[in-house]
C-alpha cells in the first residue's frame, strides 16, 4: 500500500477521515468487482498444476472473478505446470466485451473415462456465450483421449458456442477423444497458428469442425488427424481456409450434409493454397442420401497433393456406418463447385471421383488440374451425374465439357496467324 501524506494543519480530523474513507471503500471493493485489465493467474485461486490434483474448481472461480470484472481482463494459465481438469464450463456473457485467456502451461484431461463425470454438453471445456474472446498462447490442450477411441460416443476436446468475434492462435492440441475444436453458432472468428495432432488410426478426432457459423477464417496452422481436417458442417457459410498443412487425416471436407433427412446449408468456401500430404481424401464433399438443402459456391485452389488418395471426390452417398441409407429419393443439391490449379500425386488410382445423386451435380468446374500417381500407374476419373466444364485436367472427367479442348484449337488457329511460345495448359 502506498504510503498516504496528510497537511500538518488538521492532522487528526484529515486522518480520520481518511480512514474512514479507506474503510468504506474497502468494504465496497469487495461487493463491487473493481474495473481492471490485470490478469486472473489460476494459481491465485488455487490450482496446483501438478498433473494429479484436479484444479477444476481454481479455474472455475477464476472464470467467475474474470468475467464479472471490464476492462480486459485476462485469464492467464502460467507455463511450467500441468492442470487436470475435470469437464469445465466457460459461460458468458461476461462485464468485460474484451475477453483474454493466455494458455501457456499444459491443460490435461481426465484419463479416465469416470473422470468426464457432468459433461452435459459432450464436451471438455466448453466457452459459451463469450464475444470478442481472444485465446492465444504457447501452451497445450491435451485430450487424453485414446481411452476413448474404442467407444461408440464420445466427446468433444474444446467448444466455442455462441462466441462471437472469436480469435484461437498459437496453440497445440492433441489426442481428443472426438473433435478437437468445435465452433457452432459462432459469427466471425478467426484460427491462426495452431498445431493438432492425433494419430491417423484414431477414429473421429476431426481437427476443426464447423457447425452453423458463419465468417470464419482458418489459417497458417498444421493438422495431422484420424478424420477430417477441417470438416465444415450445416448452416455454415463464408468459410476461408488458407494456408493449411492437412495429414494425416481425411483431408478438408463440406459435411457430412443431410444425416437423417436434414436440410442443411453450406455456401461461400474457400479453401486455399494448402497442402494434402498422406491423406485419405482430399478435397471432399459429402451428403447422405435423403437429405434436403444444398452446397454451392465452393471453391478449392492452389492446392498441393503428396500421396493423397482420393484427392478430388464428390459423395453424394455417404454413409457412415451402412445403416438406413438406400432407398432415398432426395438429396443436398451440389452447385458451383470450382477446383483450379491442384496438382500432384494420389496415394491411389482414383484421382477424381464425382458420385452425384439422379438430381445431378450442376456447374462444375476444373481448370488446370494435374494429378499423378505417386507410384507411377495410370490415374483415373470416374463421375455420375455431373454437369460442368473441364479445362487442362488430368485425367480427364468423361462427364465434363471439355473446354481444354475447345481452346486449344482456338490457340492453334491464333498461334498460326502469330506465333506464342506459352502453352495454353
């Protein structure tokens, strides 16, 4: 406490009131959260970071005391230490609209599936109803959740829901028992930088899943799984995905769409300059038979294949599990669908699959496509019910106009009148 100076005149009733004032305004301090930006260490509430105690309740409270508080105040888990938590619930809305948690230490799950006991919402952390969150940090959100990978439900690592203007930056994530990051209901949010990581016989560890959100931008970060990459599920739109090292894993996906004849959404992604290195797929779109909805306005660009298998593929007959999918008459209508400069090798032979429902897949478009067999064999392209345009693709797509085709006769009758040394593919 800083020392308090007092005139010499009036000494004693100046210092009364003083003490009294600083009496009274101690006792209102502690009814009122005070107006700061200082940080929320979690070891001030009682956590021990020694892996084995459970700090779920130090967290909790630090939440508490966070979110009563404006200003900007900042949750800070410390580095050097390793925090066992229990299923914890981050919930909004806070006093603060410039909310920060610093990970840099280490955030362990249960190892346990008894250790999961109250998690209602499916998920281990679960942030809720928190705009302008910014997470960020050096540290890691470790899953445990290979105790998991045998079981038919299982849960979610970390959840945004309802988190407006979100940032997520820097961290590592590994081994959830299911998706390590989920986003549902969130408008405007932005990933950059992370690291997840679970082996590739892991079942359902998605990277990113996307749930009825919309403006999100995902990049620069790197994303070797048991499942999608990133898989961009119902209701979503203005999707920006750029710069993403995917593998091992299923590759980056729209859906699954249309589960148990839901109409479902997806429109405006844009999916970039990204590497697909071992993966099951690459870049995909699948929606199960009997579903309504639609996804269009997607877009897959500068993109580079190692040993990708199944690099293109439409799949309008996806079934996960074999159970109740024949005998549908309706589908997600697939619409404006462009794939352009992707190029490399396929870890099989099929380099292109389009299997479109009898409603057919309109308006798709290849432009300068290069796919090769990482084994030296033959590619191939297999298609149904496909209407679009191909130019400079291979292998070709049977079900596509070949516009290639078309403008290498318009050059040659040009490069005739005046000679170009650039090859139109």
């Amino acid at each position: 406490m800083e020392k308090m100076l007092f005139p010499k005149e009036g000494g004693g009733e100046l210092l009364t009131f003083a003490l009294i004032l600083s009496i009274s305004s101690t006792c209102l301090c502690r009814g009122l959260v005070e107006d700061t930006s200082g940080g929320f260490n979690v070891l001030d509430y009682g956590a021990v970071g020694d892996g084995q105690t459970d700090d779920s309740q130090a967290f909790s409270k630090a939440w508490t005391a966070l979110c009563q508080t404006k200003g900007t105040p900042q949750l800070i888990v410390p580095s050097g230490k390793k925090f066992l938590l229990m299923p914890v619930m981050f919930q909004g809305p806070c006093q603060s609209n410039s909310v920060q948690v610093q990970i840099l230490g280490t955030m362990l799950a249960p190892n346990s599936m008894d250790g999961w006991r109250n998690c209602s919402t499916n998920c281990w952390l679960r942030f809720s109803g928190v705009s302008n969150l910014n997470v960020s940090g050096s540290g890691t959100i470790d899953g445990r959740g290979s105790t998991w990978w045998n079981q038919v439900y299982n849960d979610q690592a970390l959840q945004f829901n309802h988190c407006n203007n979100l940032q997520l930056s820097g961290l590592t994530h590994l081994n959830s028992p299911k998706n390590h990051i989920s986003l549902t209901a969130c408008n405007g949010a932005s990933l950059s930088y992370l690291h997840i990581s679970a082996p590739a016989s892991s079942p359902n560890t998605d990277g990113i899943d996307i749930s009825s959100s919309t403006n999100i931008n995902i990049h620069d970060s790197d994303i070797a799984t048991g499942d999608d990459c990133i898989a961009i599920n119902g209701n979503s739109a203005h999707i920006n995905i750029t710069g993403i090292n995917c593998g091992p894993g299923h590759g980056i996906s729209v859906g699954s769409l249309g589960r148990n004849g839901a109409h479902e959404t997806v429109e405006y992604v844009y999916v970039q300059h990204c590497n697909f290195t071992q993966t099951q797929n690459g870049a995909r779109i699948k929606t199960w038979p009997g579903g309504s909805g639609y996804a269009r306005y997607i877009y897959f660009q500068h993109i580079q294949l190692q040993q990708a298998s199944n690099p293109i593929i439409i799949d309008q007959f996806y079934c996960d599990g074999g159970q109740g999918c024949t005998g549908k008459s309706s589908a997600v209508k697939v619409s404006n669908v462009t794939y352009m400069d992707i190029k490399g090798t396929s870890g099989n032979q099929q380099g292109i699959i389009f299997n479109c429902d009898q409603e057919v897949c309109t308006n798709i478009i290849m432009d300068h496509i290069n796919i090769r067999s990482s084994n030296g064999g033959n590619v191939s392209a297999t298609c149904k019910n496909v209407k679009g345009q191909s130019s400079c693709t291979t292998p070709e797509v049977p079900c596509l106009s070949n516009l290639g085709a078309l403008i290498l006769v318009i050059a040659n009758k040009i490069s005739s009148l005046n000679p170009c040394p650039y090859p139109i593919c």
